[in-house]
C-alpha cells in the first residue's frame, strides 16, 4: 500500500490475517457502529488465530490517531513508546 501511495483501505475481517504483521493496531472510532465491528471482530475465531493476538501484541487505539495532521504526529511520536510497550490504557 505504502508502494502504491494509499495512505488507507478499509479491509474484510476474512482478509486481516494477509494484513496482519508482528503487531496489530486496530483503531477504533467513538460511534456505536465502529464499537459495535471491534467487539464483533475481536470475538471471532479469525480473530484468536491471528499471530499477534496469541503473543499479545495487539494494541487498541482511539481511530484519532489515524489523523495525518502535524499535531497528531507529533502527539503520536510522544505516546508510542507507552504504545507498544503496552503501558498504554484504551478502552472502548
């Protein structure tokens, strides 16, 4: 995708695993449709099959770190560390 220059595609849950690396990020929006996909997903046997969910090496983040804005990257640079060393607390 980074190749072809698409900054972002929405994917099939019968597709995440060809997506799927060392480790997930799954954003997540604040309407009760994006919640509602989340917990539907998370609950599926693809989901449990997936690598980085056995080696609990998912991380769930609000979908405003999806923003390409300066002040969201910069805010992101200062929170990933927190992120990926899952000292990092997001509920949805």
């Amino acid at each position: 995708m980074i190749d072809e220059g698409i900054d972002f595609q929405r994917i099939s849950s019968d597709r995440i695993e060809s997506y799927a690396g060392d480790r997930l990020f799954l954003l997540v929006g604040e309407d009760q449709r994006s919640i509602h996909s989340a917990k539907e997903l998370m609950q599926s046997p693809l989901w449990h099959e997936l690598s980085p969910v056995r080696n609990n090496l998912v991380h769930i983040l609000d979908a405003k770190w999806n923003y390409d804005d300066s002040i969201t990257l910069e805010r992101l640079l200062m929170a990933l560390p927190g992120i990926l060393t899952n000292k990092w607390s997001s509920s949805f």
